[in-house]
C-alpha cells in the first residue's frame, strides 16, 4: 500500500489526493528510507565546503573547516579540534573509494549567509 492509496473508497477529489500521515504535526516522526534525507545532505554540502562550519562535541569551539586542525597522510584525513583535539570526523581512503567516519557530537551546519 502507499500513502496514495485511498482506503475509504471515496471520490471526492480532495480525499484522493496523496497525503502524510501527521503531516500537520512537526513532532510526528515517520519512517522513511535514506532518500528522504538526500535533499538536505546536498543542500549541507553544496558551496564553497572550506566554509562548512563544523562544531566540535567536545568543548563547542565553532569555526568554518578551513580553519581546524588536519592530521594527514596518504589514506586518511583526520579533523580534530584547535581547541581540545577531539577527533570531529576522519576521512579514509582505499583502493574500495572513501568513507566518511564521524566522531559523537559534532555539529555541521552550512556557512552562514
């Protein structure tokens, strides 16, 4: 069944179209799969990334990516905290691509407009 299916068997027009359940309510959670989130994670990464700001889970030092600290070498590269080193996220890389691995608690949001 989809959320388009009419279970009343009604035709009134305004009851055939697709709706949400608990769309009216911003607090209603609702399962989905991964492709309702695609929109937003472009939208995140979309722009200059060196202006992503990031905030560290560890003691709330803010401040665009450009500007944290990057341990590197040829297959990973580490993000840490100026401020208290915390690990916020490491990329790997291998001969299988690369994968994003991120630490608890750190805040990314896009740079403010």
């Amino acid at each position: 069944m989809t959320m388009s299916d009419d279970q009343t068997g009604s035709t009134d027009q305004a009851n055939d179209r697709a709706t949400h359940p608990g769309r009216d309510d911003p607090h209603t959670a609702h399962i989905v799969d991964g492709n309702a989130v695609v929109g937003a994670l472009q939208d995140l990464l979309a722009g200059d990334l060196s202006m992503l700001m990031l905030e560290c889970g560890g003691c709330r030092a803010t401040a665009p990516l450009a500007e944290w600290r990057v341990e590197a070498d040829r297959d990973a590269f580490i993000v840490r905290c100026r401020s208290c080193t915390h690990t916020l996220w490491t990329l790997l890389r291998d001969d299988r691509g690369a994968v994003l691995r991120v630490a608890g608690a750190c805040d990314i949001r896009p740079a403010a407009v």
